[in-house]
C-alpha cells in the first residue's frame, strides 16, 4: 500500500509540458512556486538591459568626457540624461533578496561593461586635454571625491526606482534613474579623464567613489525591497546583505579617519618651518654712494647691529663726515601648506579668478611661500603664491594652512 506524499515531487524539466518548460527558460529567477518569486521574476526581467544600454552608455561617456574638458556643467548633466535606465544595478539588488548567484552574475556582469565604456570614453577625453589644456577642471574634481549631497542623492534615486517598478509592471522609471546614473558613472568618467590628462591630482579616487556608490546602491535597494514586503530567499541573500552593509561601515570609518585627520607634509619637508629672518649687511660711506653690493652677509637668526662709521681725526678745523647707513630688517617670509578639505589638492592659477589658466596643481601637504599680494575677486580672498621651484601663482587663502605666523591668518 502506498502512502500519500507530504509534498509533491517535482517533475524532471525533460517530462514537463512544453509550455511550462518554455515558462521555465524565460524566467530570470529560479520558480519557487509562490507570488514574491513571480513579483521578483517581474523586476529581474525588467532590470535586464539591451543593446540600447550600451549604446546610450558609449554616447553618455563621450559628452561626460568632453563636459570634463570644457568644464561644462551642462554637458555633464546631459551626459546623465543620456544613461540609459540603470537595471543592472537593480538587478543586483533583485538577485541579492532571491539569492540567486546567476542572476548577481548577470547584473553585475552588464554594470561593469557599461562602466568600462564610461572609463575608456574619459581616458579618450583626457589624451584631446592634453592637446588642448583645460581652463578649469571644477566638474572632473568635484566627482573624483565624496559628498554626502551625492550619496544622498544616489539613495533617493535608488528607492524611487525600486518602488515605482514594483508599483507598476510595466514601468521603467528613467527620472528617478538618472539620479543613479550622475553618481554612479561620472566619477569613472572623470577618473579615466584625470588618468590620461594629467593635470587632475587624486583622479584615482573616481575608482574609489565609484565602488562606494555602487555598494552603497545595492545596499540601498536590498533594503528597499525588504521594506516592500519581499522577505530574503535563502541564506546567500542575507550573507551578501551582511556583506554590503560591513563594507559600507569600513568605508565610512576609513573615510572619516582621513578626512578628520591632521594634514601632514611630505617625508621632505618639516612639519612646521621655523621663521627665518634676513640679517642685514653693512655697507660703508663709498659704497653706498656708488650704489656697490654689499661687503659680506652673515646668516644669522637674530639682526646684526647697524655698523657705524667713526670719523677720522684729522689736521684740519672740519672734521671728515662719514655718513652712516641703517638697514632695516626684511620682513619674515610666509609658508604654508596646501590644506584643501574634501580634496586631495588645489591648483595655482595664473590670475585671481577661478577661469585663470592653471599654473600648476599641488597636492594637499606641498609648502608654498606666500608673497604679499592679497586681492578680492567675486567674495573670495586670493593670495599670491611661490612654489619651490620658483612657480608662482594666485590661490584661494581658504585653501592654505599656514606653517609659519602671519598677520591676520
């Protein structure tokens, strides 16, 4: 006698009917049998990208490009508008909660072509900068770093895309992607620029924001799901969950630990420069009359005393006037440091004005000499500069940490 089974025994694909196995072969997800896998099988299908996603990424990297080499920050948004809807990156989040390493296969495997593409097509952007140099690279260094206004920008557009997909079938929600897009891509963009150009200082950290962002959105978007009722799958779902949410927590501690630590010099320089003073030389009567160099300069940290002259006694009624020539000490030289929060440098620029040529770009910890032109341009306070190869320049005062005392600093 046979005893009736506790739960049915699946059949081998090879017995089913053929329109269950064709079901079975269009599904994105393994079929567990209940109503969340057919809803996540509808947003895996959805977040699959076609060949238009890769086309509008080749377009979309090229204009990034060249809004990186105009500066334009009108090209650079339209380079977002041109990325095309990000379902890879949905799709991660979807593969995430199912548990399906196949399908994060897939995902992850279509995200990292299109930003290969954002990386070569800023390589491209960088090698036409070095023909023609860029005024100013404002756009391509504000993507190489992290902002909270950008990670809260990416959250925004993660959750809205997430929940108007499960709201509607049918629905690819372009708007609240193209948030994803601006916070994802350009920073790849923008590190490939600086790679080729040259004249981008700290391009690498473009790689690192982009990685931040990507797991921040997957992050992001698994826990978006979960709050829209779908439960994780298996143990994988909640493995790659932990995963995220840890590698999320050292970045933020490395972040914060960099950001708030103290600014140190090269191993080259000194910590802080002592004051240095010019002694000044003595000069006699003759010579100073005729306009010679002076007779001897011995360094000294304290002035020397003015040299005096005496008269000499003579056989006549008027004594010989020998004049008597006082020096006054040169002013003590100003040093700082290249002190830019939130960046890794500054540039020099040939005028007071942040669309003045680039003299040279400095990264944060090279000491400059600072010279005694101060001019006000548009609000901001420019100092005049000296590299130690003898470069000199105008930049922001904000943007300098003083290694040595200085009136009103």
């Amino acid at each position: 006698m046979s005893l009736p089974a506790s739960e049915p025994i699946p059949m081998p694909e090879e017995e089913l009917p053929p329109a269950r196995r064709r079901r079975l072969n269009r599904m994105v997800l393994p079929e567990d049998g209940d109503e969340q896998s057919a809803r996540l099988d509808e947003l895996g299908k959805r977040a699959i990208p076609g060949a238009e996603f890769y086309l509008s990424a080749l377009l979309a990297g090229l204009v990034a490009g060249l809004g990186f080499w105009l500066d334009s920050p009108a090209l650079v948004i339209l380079a977002a508008l041109l990325v095309p809807f990000m379902g890879p990156l949905m799709g991660l989040a979807v593969a995430t909660v199912a548990g399906s390493v196949r399908f994060l296969l897939r995902s992850l495997g279509s995200l990292m072509i299109a930003a290969v593409i954002f990386l070569l097509t800023g390589t491209l952007a960088g090698w036409g900068a070095r023909l023609f140099p860029p005024v100013s690279l404002i756009q391509a260094g504000y993507q190489t770093r992290f902002t909270w206004p950008d990670a809260a920008l990416l959250t925004v557009g993660v959750v809205v895309t997430l929940a108007l997909m499960n709201r509607s079938p049918s629905q690819r929600p372009l708007v609240s992607s193209v948030a994803v897009a601006y916070t994802v891509f350009l920073p790849l963009s923008a590190a490939g620029f600086g790679l080729t150009s040259g004249v981008l200082p700290g391009w690498e950290m473009g790689l690192v924001v982009f990685l931040a962002h990507l797991i921040w959105g997957v992050l992001c978007g698994t826990l978006t799901l979960v709050f829209l009722g779908f439960r994780p799958l298996r143990f994988l779902s909640y493995a790659l969950t932990g995963g995220y949410a840890l590698l999320c927590l050292a970045g933020g501690l490395v972040y914060f630990l960099s950001s708030e630590g103290a600014v140190r010099p090269p191993p080259s320089l000194p910590a802080a420069l002592p004051p240095v003073l010019e002694t000044p030389t003595a000069f006699t009567g003759e010579q100073s009359e005729q306009g010679l160099t002076p007779l001897a300069e011995v360094p000294s940290q304290t002035p020397s005393p003015t040299v005096t002259l005496t008269p000499t006694a003579t056989h006549t009624l008027v004594p010989t006037r020998t004049p008597t020539v006082t020096l006054t000490p040169a002013p003590t030289p100003v040093y700082a440091r290249i002190n830019a929060r939130g960046g890794n440098g500054a540039f020099i620029r040939a005028e007071p004005r942040y669309d003045a040529l680039i003299v040279v770009s400095m990264l944060n910890g090279n000491v400059v000499e600072v010279l005694e032109d101060v001019t006000v341009n548009e609000g901001v306070t420019w100092v005049k500069v000296r590299t130690a190869d003898g470069k000199e320049g105008w930049i922001v005062r904000e943007l300098l940490a003083t290694a040595t005392p200085a009136p009103g600093w």
